[in-house]
C-alpha cells in the first residue's frame, strides 16, 4: 500500500505484485534524492522517504453500480460538486485558456483530441486508437501522480463497476498496463494506474461511487494539490459514457455536460 503517515493517514491501497510501497517521515533535505534499489526517486518540495516491505494488499472491489439510475445520480453530484468547487488541474487549464481575450494554447485542445480518440476507441472497441490516446495522455499535466494519469485513475476505476461496460473496462485496463510497462510515466503514478487498471481498492474513490455525498468528494479532494478532483473528473467522464452506452447514444460527453 502507498502510505502517508506524516499526517496520520492512509489515502489509499493498491495492489503491487504482493509488495507495498510505504511513505514514512524523513528528514532528507528538500530536493535530495532518495535510493531506493533499484529505483531512484527524485524528491520535489514535499520530500517523501520511500521504502518496500511485504504487507497485505487492499481487497479488490467486486461491487458495481446497480445501473443508468445510480450511475446518474452519482454523476450528477460529481458535476455539481466540480463546478461548485476550484476543480483540478484541468478546470484551471480551462479557465486559464479559455479566460477573456485569449484563444487557448495547443495543449486543452491536445488533451480533449486525446480523449475524445480514447472514447471513441473504447466505443469502436478499437485497441489501436486506445493505446495511441493513452500515448498522449499519460505522463502529462503537474504533480508527482501527472494530472491526466490522476484522470485515467479514476476514469478506469469508475469504467470497471460500471454495468454493461466491461468490454471497454478490460480494453483500456490492459491498454493501461501496457503503457506503463513500456515507462510511460513514473514509478508512483504507474502503481496507481497499474492498481486501478488490475481492480485493486481505493477507499476514496469507492466511497464516491458506492455512497455518493459531498463529504466523500471532499475526502477525495483533499488529495494532493489537484490529484483528487482529476480523479474525480475522471470518475465523472467515466460515468457519462456508461450512461450514454446503456442508453444507446453516442458517447460524446461535451453534450452530456450541458444537460446537468
């Protein structure tokens, strides 16, 4: 399990080859970094002292969404919650981009081209279109854990207990796997990614889903500086599309948006 103890808290547990990453206090100067064979993690302004040790794993998940019904109510709150709150990472590219007098730069428009070929490779069941989507997406945007890897975090979690979706959920998981596999990004962020594609458990995220309600999302939100509202963006893309796939729509989600 990822562990962060300087605060007391466990954000969450992932599933890593019968291992676990810990993330105990440290006295290492800021910037240093950290050996820990046979990797090297190079430490930012919250420095983090990594080590492995054997522990039990978090239990999978086995419980989906009952159906378009809860799926919407769920959504609905995410949309309402992001809109009311500061958002992640990409609201604020939003509203930096799209603010009065400025056109926006190629990189909003990088991301939802990206996205929309994922939707529409997951849609088509193209593997094809859903790796190369992943290529432009992983590894970008800020953070330790890359905002859109934050995305595809919650995105697949939320994909993966969504009823009638688990063609797409096993297409874009195994895409996933892959990508990290080939370096993608880096070590942390890959073992959130491997650990939401692989079905591992993540408190927070499953307590959005399964019970909804504003203190949840404000749990969630509270992680990092932006990585718990990517998420649940993520979550939220990810519900829209199940939505629109039960309901035989073409899953565009800009559309979607609008009608909340």
């Amino acid at each position: 399990m990822i562990h962060d103890r300087r605060d007391g808290r466990v954000p969450f547990g992932i599933e890593l080859d019968g291992f676990a990453l810990a993330v105990p206090p440290c006295r290492c100067r800021e910037g240093d970094p950290v050996m820990v064979s046979p990797w090297r993690v190079q430490l930012g302004r919250n420095p983090l002292a990594i080590i492995v040790r054997d522990e039990g794993c978090a239990p999978s998940s086995g419980k989906m969404l009952s159906g378009p019904d809860e799926m919407m109510e769920r959504a609905r709150e995410m949309q309402g919650f992001l809109n009311a709150g500061r958002g992640g990472w990409l609201n604020a590219l939003r509203r930096e981009e799209r603010g009065p007098g400025k056109g926006g730069s190629g990189l909003l428009r990088r991301i939802e081209r990206e996205k929309a070929r994922l939707l529409g490779g997951l849609a088509s069941g193209r593997a094809e279109e859903v790796r190369l989507a992943l290529r432009g997406l992983i590894g970008l945007g800020i953070g330790l854990t890359p905002s859109m890897d934050d995305w595809l975090v919650g995105f697949v979690y939320a994909l993966r207990r969504a009823p009638s979706s688990g063609r797409e959920a096993e297409l874009l998981s195994g895409s996933i796997l892959r990508a990290c596999l080939e370096g993608r990004t880096n070590l942390i962020s890959s073992a959130y990614l491997q650990g939401a594609a692989g079905g591992g458990y993540f408190e927070r995220l499953d307590l959005c889903l399964n019970e909804g309600g504003r203190h949840s999302m404000e749990s969630l939100s509270r992680i990092g500086s932006s990585s718990g509202m990517d998420m649940l963006e993520g979550m939220c893309a990810a519900l829209k599309y199940a939505i629109n796939a039960s309901l035989g729509k073409n899953a565009i989600l800009d559309d979607w948006e609008q009608s909340i």
